[in-house]
C-alpha cells in the first residue's frame, strides 16, 4: 500500500465497521408478512361479545430513564484503551462503546465529553493530534450508534494527564486511553 491509502485505511476500517453494524440491526421478516393477522384483545373485561365495562386500567408500569441510567451509569464502561500509535478502536471495546451509545441514545439531554491520551512517549503536538484521532474516533463509533452529535465533544489532552505514572509498557498502555466523561 502507498503512503495516501494508508491513511484512509483507519477511514475505511470505520466504515466497513458501521455498515456490518447496520447489517445486523436489519429485520428479517418482512412487516408485509403480518399483514391481516388477528389480534387478541387483553382489556379485562372484554369478553366475545367485544362490550367492556369502564376504562380498562393499564397494568404496565412505567420506566423513569432519568431514575435507572444512574444506577446503570455506574456499570457503565467507560474507558477504551489503544494500541501504540493508533487510534483504532479495537473490537474488545465495541460492548462498552454500544452500551454508552444506547445510554445517550434513551436520553438526548445526557452529554459526555471525549478525552483523548497518550502514553508519554512522543513530543507535545504529536501526542495533542493523537489523543484528539481517539477521542473522535470513539465520538465517531458512538455516533454511528445512535447517539447525537450535539451530546458529544472530543477533547485531547495528549500526555499531560497520565493515568499512571511509570516508564514501562504496563504503564503506557494505561495512558493511551480515551475516557468518556458524562457532565
């Protein structure tokens, strides 16, 4: 491959990611298909001849999304950790990046901030360029999901905030992480 293709290759392995999620969440059975199938009343009451008595009192209750994400919130995952030098998002984190996109998804009022990092190794402006591929490479993930381009904001802080200290490979892999920070 020449220099400009692999560029574009990231590009490419993202968009053939969300065409196979897209592919799965297709239907395989046509709507046509019920088309004219009975339906059976459940309202107490109604009996065969179809007359109910009263309004019918709905069993079902009600899920407030605003009481149960906090609760769900604290399961969440919520870092995504990369290869050195990349910004792939490897396909061990695609459960995490789905659950916080079903998250944003159920609450459009919900908002998380991206932020991108880097292991210490590198200068300054490479590291801010890399943390900042990251963070919207999982911006652009949680997106494709479902999740609204106005909730999320990508953000590099390169090397700057370590999430370890240390100059050994089991502490760079800590620090090349994008965290998603809900506000």
């Amino acid at each position: 491959m020449n220099t400009t293709s692999m560029k574009h290759f990231p590009k490419i392995a993202l968009a053939a990611l969300a065409a196979a999620v897209l592919a799965g969440c297709s239907s395989s059975v046509p709507l046509e298909e019920n088309k004219g199938a009975p339906v059976e009343s459940r309202t107490p009451g109604a009996g065969a001849g179809g007359a109910s008595s009263g309004t019918a009192q709905s069993r079902v209750t009600p899920v407030d999304l605003s009481k149960t994400d906090n609760a769900a919130m604290g399961n969440l995952a919520r870092v995504v950790y990369f290869d050195f030098d990349s910004y792939v998002v490897k396909d061990e984190f695609r459960p995490a990046i789905e659950s916080n996109a079903k998250l944003l998804a159920a609450d459009r009022k919900k908002k998380v901030t991206i932020e991108g990092h880097t292991d210490e190794r590198g200068g300054r402006e490479y590291n801010l360029a890399l943390g900042q591929k990251r963070a919207e490479a999982v911006q652009k993930s949680l997106a494709l999901l479902g999740a609204g381009s106005d909730q999320i904001e990508a953000v590099s802080f390169g090397k700057e905030r370590p999430a370890v200290q240390g100059s050994d490979e089991a502490a760079w892999a800590k620090n090349r992480r994008a965290e998603l920070v809900y506000r």
